[in-house]
C-alpha cells in the first residue's frame, strides 16, 4: 500500500512537472541573450508589461580583449524609464548583479545599460550576458518554497496557479492594446472620412467660381 501510494506521488509530481513545462514553453519568452558592449557605449531594450507587473534582471559581463582592467573595476549604470519617460531607477551596479522593480504604469519600458568609462581610446570590448524576466517567471521558486515551506508538489501547483493569473494577466493586457488599437483606427477612419468631404467640398466650391468666371467672361464678351 505504501508503495503504490509512492508510485501514485511519483506520478502526480511527474504529470505537474510536465504541465508546468508545457504552459511555460508555450507563453514564457526566450529573454536570455548576450550581446557586445564597448566602454561607455549604451544598449537599450523596451519591454511592455502591464500594470503591476515584476520585472528582473540579472546580468554579467566578460571582457572580450584583455586589457589592464579587471572585471571588479567595471561600473554598470542601469537606467530605468517608465512609459511617460519619468526616469524611475538609476544606479551604479557591479559587473555580475541583479535589478527587480513593478511596473506602476501599463506600456513600455525602457532599460539601459552603460558602462562607466573615462577612456578615450583603446576602448575594451565587453559580452553582456543578459537574462530578462517578466510576471512570475521573475520569483525565485526555491526561496519561496523555503519561506512558506512548500513541499514539491505544493510548489509546481503555485507555479501553474501564477502562470494561469499571468496568462490572464496578459490576455487582459493585450484586450486593452486592441481597444486602443481599434479607437486609433477608428478615429483615423473619421479623420480620413472628414478630409474626403472636405475636399468634394473645396472641388464643389472652386467649379462654382470657374463656371461663375466663365459665364461672366463670356458675357463680357458678348458670346453669351
């Protein structure tokens, strides 16, 4: 009994693992990447989330050409802007570090990275190693569980449980885009439609003058 219990707990954990694996395949974005930086240069990225929403980075950075400086000495400074450009976070970080912030306001937000350089030439080349997280995909799962001592399949049932809000989540959000969206091409819609009559209205008016024009000349003219 014990052992077909234990087999049956084997199961159930297996078939959450393969359903958090499967929601998360299908709507978490591959938002790891790395790309090359030179000293002082700034490589900036949009990410659109919607209101309330957790956002993490974690970086780090390995020189390409060696040079005198060593990797302690390198200075990040991340900038932080939200959708109405307010400059919301801007800060010194080291080489290999972490930034988290929630979103106050739905739409884009602009992250930048730089790094700090007095140098003129011989500028060193850097890989910036870059791992972007959104929504619950940004929660450390370990440190969760530890804190509220969640057992295994506790945990996977968080996980599914935050990946269905955050899916809500961003279906919701991406109702209001189209909202949106439709009300810009609607009022477009007017607009061209308004212009239209305006300009059957402005052709309308200027034959009137030209056949007034003419008949006046003609008239003068004693054609007429």
């Amino acid at each position: 009994s014990t052992q077909s219990t234990g087999v049956v707990n084997m199961k159930l954990s297996n078939g959450l693992c393969l359903l958090v694996l499967t929601v998360t395949s299908l709507i978490l974005p591959l938002n790891s990447l790395y790309f090359t930086i030179t000293e002082a240069e700034k490589k900036c990225f949009f990410e659109e989330v919607p209101k309330d929403t957790l956002i993490l980075a974690d970086w780090a950075i390995e020189k390409i050409q060696e040079q005198n400086s060593q990797n302690q000495d390198i200075v990040i400074v991340l900038t932080v802007k939200d959708p109405l450009q307010n400059l919301i976070y801007q800060k010194n970080l080291g080489p290999v570090s972490r930034f988290g912030f929630t979103s106050h306001h739905t739409g884009e937000y602009l992250i930048c990275f730089q790094t700090a350089s007095t140098a003129w030439f011989n500028r060193m080349k850097f890989k910036f190693h870059l791992n972007l997280d959104v929504g619950g995909y940004a929660r450390d799962w370990q440190e969760v569980a530890s804190l509220e001592h969640l057992t295994g399949i506790e945990t996977k049932l968080r996980k599914i449980s935050e990946t269905i809000e955050n899916i809500r989540s961003e279906q919701n959000f991406q109702k209001v885009l189209e909202e949106s969206f439709m009300s810009a091409s609607e009022s477009t819609n007017s607009m061209v439609l308004w212009w239209s009559f305006f300009q059957i209205a402005v052709m309308c008016l200027v034959a009137y003058f030209q056949i007034r024009h003419l008949k006046l000349f003609f008239k003068k003219k004693k054609i007429l």
